[in-house]
C-alpha cells in the first residue's frame, strides 16, 4: 500500500549511480563489462521527504547509512547494467517503504485455560525431576 504512493514520487532526479566489474555468473562478461550498479540517495538532501521521514528513515535505516547520511544500495545479481540498475531502484522502494511502515499496536490478550493449564502441567514436572534428585530422607 505505502509502496505505491512512494512510486508516485519521482526519486530518479535524486539517485546517483557508480557501476564497477561485478563478481559471479557471467563468463568472460564479468571481466570485460561494468555490470554491477551502486545506487545512492542523500537522505537529508532530499526534497521530496517530509522532515518527520527524513528522520524515521535515518533512525530506522541507521545501519545501512554511510558517514555522509546516503542510502546505499548495490545489486550485481544480473548480467546487464540495465537490469541491475532496475533492481537497485525496486530494492529502494521496498526499503524506504518497509521503513515507513508503521507497526502495528499490540493487542494485549490473556492466556487461554489451555496454555496456562499446560504451563502449569510443565512447571509441575519439572519440580518433580528435581524433587527425584535429592538425597532420600533416613
């Protein structure tokens, strides 16, 4: 659903792509031809974040942020250049909105008979093994 109000907005103005000779499948492709893409996104150089995404996004995504605060994303999956710079913008989109998404608020439930009579049962046969330990009593 947030996904595709996110498609809405146009982010293409504010990538920047880096291809590099990428590792795996491939043959003699992978050695001669720049397939693999590297997308960055400044966050807080953004224009179309809100000032409240711009800050859940850094908080949320803090561990895939370089130093300078840009989202970087690679993918070397493919054999083409095309395809991977495909790939990098679909993994994009389905970080930033995987990021916003806000979770769900827990409904408190109580335990059903079953489970506490089944908790109970457990706790009852533990006591026993330990009961079986001791020493017997002269």
């Amino acid at each position: 659903m947030y996904l595709d109000t996110l498609k809405e907005r146009d982010f293409s103005s504010e990538f920047s792509f880096k291809t590099s000779r990428s590792s795996g499948a491939g043959g003699q492709n992978v050695n001669k031809v720049n397939t693999k893409v590297e997308l960055r996104f400044s966050i807080n150089a953004s224009q179309l974040l809100s000032d409240e995404e711009k800050s859940l996004l850094c908080e949320k995504l803090s561990s895939k942020l370089s130093l300078e605060g840009e989202l970087i994303i690679v993918s070397q999956q493919e054999r083409t250049q095309y395809k991977n710079k495909q790939l990098c913008i679909e993994k994009f989109y389905k970080t930033i909105a995987q990021a916003l998404r806000k979770p769900k608020k827990r409904k408190q439930t109580s335990p059903s008979k079953e489970s506490v009579e089944k908790r109970i049962a457990g706790k009852r046969l533990t006591s026993e093994k330990k009961l079986l330990r001791k020493k017997p009593e002269v």
